[in-house]
C-alpha cells in the first residue's frame, strides 16, 4: 500500500503547483487539449500549456524514452511515453521510498519491490487517465439521454441490449 505520507505530500506538491500555476483549477490552453492534471502544466494562467503543447512550441517531439525502473536502478530500461503521461509516472515514481527508488546496495527485495511499483503506476495512471474520464462520460450520456429519450433509451434506439442478464432456457 501507499506510504502513509505520500497524500499529504502529494497535497502539498498539487498545492504548490497551484500556486506555480495561478489558477486552482488549472487545463491547457490549447484549444481542443483537456490536459488538467497539474504534474503535466507548464505556465501561468491564462497561458498554461501542458508539457506536450509546449514541447510541440519548442519544436521538440511530445514522444519521450521513460526510465520504466529509474536510472539509478536501471539506465538501460525504457519504454516509449507521451510527454504527459511521462511527468505523471515520474512524479508516482518521485513518491516511491528513498530506497527503492535508489536502492544504492542492489536489495534484491528492493528491486522486487520497484518491479512491482512499476506496473501499479501504470494501473494508476491509466485508470485515473483513461478509464475514469470514459465512465464518466458514459454515465452523463446515459443521463443526457435518459432524459432527452426515456429511461429505456437504448429499446427506442433500436439498439441491443449487450448486458442484459437475461438467462436463456
Ligand atoms: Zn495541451
């Protein structure tokens, strides 16, 4: 489980960002881009850009190498990230115990252990990334159109009902 001082730390990292940022509520201002995540906001409002945009202003590729495990650990392993994603798993990685993160004896317990932190992030990342903005945009359009077409919307549509727990006999 998570150190018990990473949520506080974690606060108080998103609340120095705030201020960084000048807004509590910060998003890229590139048109069309819904990056908000404060780990990934460069500038200061009403001129933030996340660190891909900026990236793409400087001419520079938003696709970088990852340090999966850290350089310290192991400098030759990397996966290819989107800019963004890549400062939110290195800000995961930044709350990882000294230790691992370093682990400066070679503990092979360490070592397991940061093999284990590294597809937890991931899980992290992509849950909070990808998957919470989906259901929930699902579930506004169930709204939306519970109310624009009746609560059975999906029957009026004409479209199958893919989840029905109906059992065959
Ligand atoms: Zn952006």
């Amino acid at each position: 489980m998570q150190n018990e001082s990473q949520p506080s730390n974690n606060e108080a990292r998103a609340e120095a960002a705030f201020e960084r940022l000048g807004t509590r509520r910060p998003k890229c201002s590139v048109p069309g881009c819904n990056e908000s995540d404060w780990r990934a906001l460069t500038g200061k409002h009403p001129h933030i850009l996340c660190y891909e945009h900026m990236c793409a202003e400087q001419g520079r590729s938003t696709v970088e190498q990852q340090h999966t495990l850290g350089r310290k650990i192991d400098p030759d392993m990397e996966v290819t990230m989107a800019g963004n994603d890549h400062r939110i798993m290195d800000s995961y990685k930044d709350q990882w115990p000294k230790e691992t993160r370093e682990n400066p004896d070679g503990s092979p317990a360490l070592l397991a252990a940061a093999y284990l932190r590294v597809p937890f992030d991931w899980l992290i990342m992509i849950a909070k990334r990808y998957l919470e903005p989906v259901f929930l945009w699902l579930e506004a359009l169930d709204s939306l159109f519970c109310e624009k077409l009746g609560r059975r919307w999906w029957v009026g549509l004409g479209l199958p009902d893919i989840y029905s727990r109906r059992v065959e006999q």
